[in-house]
C-alpha cells in the first residue's frame, strides 16, 4: 500500500508539475506594424528631357508626350505648373505659350500652363498612369535663341 501511495504522490507530482510547465510556457502578446502610404512620381520623357526642335515666330511644337506613374501604393493627385522660358540672359517667352493636356485635341483647346499648380488628375491611382501632352507656339515677334523651360509635375498624396 506504501508503494502505491508513494506511486500516486510521485504521479500527482508529474503531472503538476507538467501543468505548471504547461501554464508557464502559454501566453499571449501583441503584434504591431504601420504601412505607410506613398506616392511616387516616375516622368518617362526621355535622358534629355521634352525637345521641341528648332521653331520660327508664330509657329507651334509638335506635340510631346509626357508619360506619368504614380509608382506608390495610393491614389495621388496629379498636377502641372512651369515657368516662363529664358534663353539665360535677358530674353524670355510668357510661360503661357506652352499649353497642356490629358487628353490632346490641338494647341487651342489646350489648357494654358501657368505658374500656379493645376490638376491633370485628382485620383491616380497607385500604378496609375498619366499621360500629359505639352506644346508650345512661339510669338510672333520673338528674339532668336535657344530657350528653356522648367515645367514642373507635382505628386501630392
């Protein structure tokens, strides 16, 4: 009767010890992680930027176009602004004379560049793309040179 009553402690014995083993080894916790959101503008012109080729007074540039991808994980808006042109010294052309669209009829109806940010696309999406056309008409009594423009494309998410 000894051993079985010695037996029986030493059972009760492992076996509360494994249930305190087992109550000491579970638990829980939390995890946590933030996603930022982004977006990313990626412009596909080319190494050299937008060329508009050797113009006369009063004539307009072919149309270039621009290809835009909002290369994020969240819909942006896409906007468009520039500044005049300038040959570097004293001569300019208005920035109103290079007109934007995104979705090209004719020089016309385009929308006139300015300096203030407009919208091209209030919602690209994240891969999204946006192509956003661009051409320019010299004035007509235009000094001769070779002028440059910055045209500056605007991402905000």
């Amino acid at each position: 009767m000894k051993k079985q009553i010695l037996f029986f402690a030493v059972t009760l014995l492992v076996f509360g010890l494994m249930a305190y083993l087992v109550n000491a080894a579970s638990g829980t916790t939390t995890g946590q992680v933030t996603v930022s959101t982004t977006c990313v503008l990626s412009i596909n012109t080319s190494s050299i930027g937008i060329l508009f080729g050797s113009l006369g007074q009063s004539q307009t540039s072919p149309v270039n176009t621009t290809r835009i991808t909002n290369s994020g994980n969240i819909a942006a808006n896409l906007s468009v602004s520039g500044a005049a042109w300038s040959d570097g010294v004293t001569h300019t052309i208005p920035v109103s004379q290079t007109h934007w669209s995104s979705s090209w009829t004719n020089y016309d109806s385009a929308n006139v560049l300015g300096t203030d940010l407009a919208e091209v696309n209030s919602a690209l999406g994240a891969s999204g793309t946006q192509n956003v056309w661009i051409a320019v008409r010299i004035p007509a009594d235009q000094y001769a040179g070779t002028y440059t423009q910055t045209i500056t494309l605007d991402l905000n998410c």
